[in-house]
C-alpha cells in the first residue's frame, strides 16, 4: 500500500512508516484506540471510496448502486444480529455525529437533556458547555459520587424528576465500572424521557457479552465504530423500529450527505471478526488485563478511581504518589508508553493539568498481551514515575518496552 504512495508522494509514505514504527514500538494504552486487521483497513483503503450514496438501500438519489446497496445491507443486518437490535443505521461519520443525529431525532432545540459531565467520565457531546450538546440544548449534568465515585443513580432519578429531560443520556468516557442500563431505563420511563444509551467505549465489550448490553432497555444506541470494536473510525446507531424513520431522516438529510461507503464495509468485516469466537475471548481478556494492570499499579501505591476496573479502563489518580498526570504523561511518552492525562472525580487540579491519568487494554490485548505483560506495563509505569527527570532511565525504560513489543506483532501492521 505505502509503495503506490510513495512512487507519488515519498513524503507523506515517510510519515505513514514513521507511525507504523511508532504503533509498532510502542505500549498504546490510550483506552480508545486500538488496532484494526488487514482486513479491516483494506476495506477502508479500498474503491468504495469513489461511490456517492446518497439516501438508503432502494432509496438512493444517484444511480450505480447495485454493489453498495449490498454492502450497507450486510453492515446492517450483522450489526442488527451482533447486538440484538432492530434497526441500525450505519451512516453516521463518527461517535460524535452518531450523538447529533439521536439529539436530533429525539429533541428540538432548548429541550432539557441529562447526562453524565464531562469531569466524572462523559463524553463531551454528552451536554457539555464548550458542545454543541451543550450549547443547542439546556443541559444538565450529573455525577459520581464523592465517596465511591461511582454513577449517583439518585441523583439521576432526582435531577431527572426536577428537570423532566426530553432525552437521559447514559454513556461513558472515562468510567472503569459497569453502566446500569437498566437502572437508566426505569428512570426515563419514570419521567418519560427517552434514553440514548452511548456505547462509544465498550461496544467491542457488549457485542462479546462481556458488558450487559443496552439495547433491550434504550430508545438509541449509539457508537463509534473504531474503539473495543476495532473497526474502521466510524459510528452507527441501533434503535427500536418505531425510532427507525426519525433516526435516518436525522442522518440523512438532516446531518449528513453521502455516506462513506468504504468505512461502511470495513464496518461489515468488522463486525464479522466481532461474531467469533475469538472476538469474544479477546474481548474477556481485555477486562482480565485492566483487571490485572489496576492490581499492579495499586500494589506500586497507585491510586485506582472507584478502586478497580469491570471494563477496558483504569483511571489513576497520582496524588499518593505526589506526582500529577500531564509530565507523567509525558514521562511515559519518552519510556514508550502512551497514554492520555485525565481528570480525576472532583479533581483539585485544573483539566489541563489534572491529577490522574487514563489507561485502556484493548491495543495492548490487540497484540496477544497477557497478564504477565500487564504486570510488567504495571512495573515500568512505576519506574517512569519515579524516574520523571532522568532521561537515561527513561529510554532505557523505551527501549525494554521496544523488546517486548517485538515479540507481539500487532494486527495490520507491516514487521518493520
Ligand atoms: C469516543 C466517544 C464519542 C465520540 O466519538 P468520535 O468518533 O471521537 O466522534 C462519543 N461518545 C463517547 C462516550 C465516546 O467515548
């Protein structure tokens, strides 16, 4: 692939080899992000990129649609087997425009919606003030609690008793823990708002059984398609038949113009390698390793918000260790280790240099890694931590890391 884009642009095909090296060398444990196979990205570098699709299967306003009407049709079908669903919608661009869309099936504009905010694990589309969800509609937020820093179900009830949201948002960005949807489903019926329930992070997680799912209990489910899915960057939407017309009108033609069709059949190969079996112990290993990586970094004096994971994440908190998550960052940045700086529920420190950081298995898993690994992330974490200041000790670190890194060749990624 790199070949054809270097006889044209040598520069941009450096760059692509200089990521693959980077992806290839280096432990990726930011919790979104992961690998996708060969099959995945051939898909999306493939012809369908030069189809305009516009409307749905049967109903589309250009002509040629023969191939592509059979490719949404199979994206559709296996993610309505894949998650019990009735109708999917598998247009939306991204995770972000899959939430747009629901908002704009769903509510006008200056309707109350509820979420969870931003600083206790929401994503920012889930009514955050900087968002359009935030800025469109009169948001409301709600939290963890202080003490378990756990989803404050009572509040929810409360605060959606007191606002009679239109929509109640349940979803996460940065929550090691199980979601009750179902909980979040008895409480919109109380008030009879609807529910969008935004599986972005643990789709991958729901479709292997090892999250309960939410489709039984929502309105909408949205996702990306590119997270524990490991799909190509994407979203889609899952919903109820009667939701089925609202939600495409809303993207499209009320969101979107054409659809991206290769994404579309990278999303159907996705979700195929996302039936198997195999999909599904990958899926089981990938909370036995945060499991195994929380044990580590609390046996190292780590703080784990909430205690623990259920999920693909780990939120650390550095304070017992008097160390904060922007230069830890980028400590583990320099020893091969990359990961994002993160709040901490009712952080002291300011967002932009708060006291925890964030860190997920599903890249990391990706590569075969296992519980030994996790243990041995777990040590350097520790030793990059002590050791913020000196270089040496840092690359020393990059350069074990680079070792084993070798030994678990990672998925779709040419051996450099
Ligand atoms: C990642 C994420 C999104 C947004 O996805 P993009 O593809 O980055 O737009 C939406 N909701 C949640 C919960 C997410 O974690």
């Amino acid at each position: 692939m790199v070949e054809a884009i270097r006889s044209v642009d040598p520069e941009v095909a450096a760059l692509i080899e200089a990521e693959e090296r980077r992806q290839a060398n280096t432990i990726r444990l930011i919790a979104s992000e992961n690998y996708a196979s060969s099959a995945v990205l051939s898909a999306t570098g493939s012809v369908l990129t030069n189809k305009y699709s516009e409307g749905y299967t049967n109903k589309r306003y250009y002509q040629g649609q023969e191939v592509v009407d059979q490719i949404e049709r199979l994206a559709i079908d296996r993610a309505c087997d894949l998650f019990g669903a009735e109708h999917a919608n598998v247009q939306p661009y991204s995770g972000s425009p899959a939430n747009l869309a629901v908002y704009y099936a769903f509510c006008e504009p200056g309707d109350t919606v509820l979420g969870l905010g931003l600083p206790h694990g929401g994503h920012l589309t889930h009514g955050w003030k900087v968002n359009f969800s935030g800025r469109f509609y009169n948001a409301v937020q709600y939290s963890v609690r202080p003490d378990t820093e756990l989803i404050d179900y009572d509040e929810v009830r409360a605060l959606a008793l007191e606002h009679r949201p239109k929509l109640i948002v349940a979803g996460i960005t940065a929550y090691p823990r199980v979601v009750d949807f179902a909980a979040f489903a008895e409480i919109a019926r109380e008030v009879g708002a609807k529910l969008l329930c935004d599986i972005a992070h643990i789709s991958g997680l729901v479709a292997a059984g090892v999250h309960p799912s939410p489709v039984p209990h929502a309105d909408a489910v949205s996702s990306t398609t590119h997270k524990t899915l490991r799909g190509p960057r994407g979203g889609m939407i899952l919903c109820r038949k009667e939701h089925a017309k609202a939600i495409n009108r809303a993207v499209f033609p009320a969101l979107q113009g054409g659809p991206h069709n290769h994404t579309t059949a990278a999303l159907a190969v996705a979700l195929k390698e996302a039936s198997t079996e195999q999909f599904k112990q990958y899926a089981q290993q990938v909370v036995t390793n945060s499991k195994v990586l929380c044990e580590g970094l609390q046996e190292a004096g780590f703080r784990l918000v909430t205690g623990g994971s259920d999920n693909h994440m780990c939120v650390v908190d550095l304070t017992p260790r008097g160390v904060f998550g922007k230069p830890v960052a980028r400590a583990l940045e320099k020893a091969g280790i990359v990961c994002n700086y993160n709040t901490i529920p009712y952080d002291p420190r300011k967002p932009f240099d708060p006291s925890g950081i964030r860190l997920g298995t599903p890249s990391v898993t990706s590569r075969g890694m296992k519980e030994g690994e996790m243990r041995q992330i777990a040590s350097w974490i520790d030793r990059a931590a002590s050791n913020m200041d000196d270089e040496a000790a840092l690359a020393t670190i990059a350069g074990e890391v680079a070792e084993m890194c070798a030994q678990f060749p990672a998925p779709g990624l040419p051996q450099h």
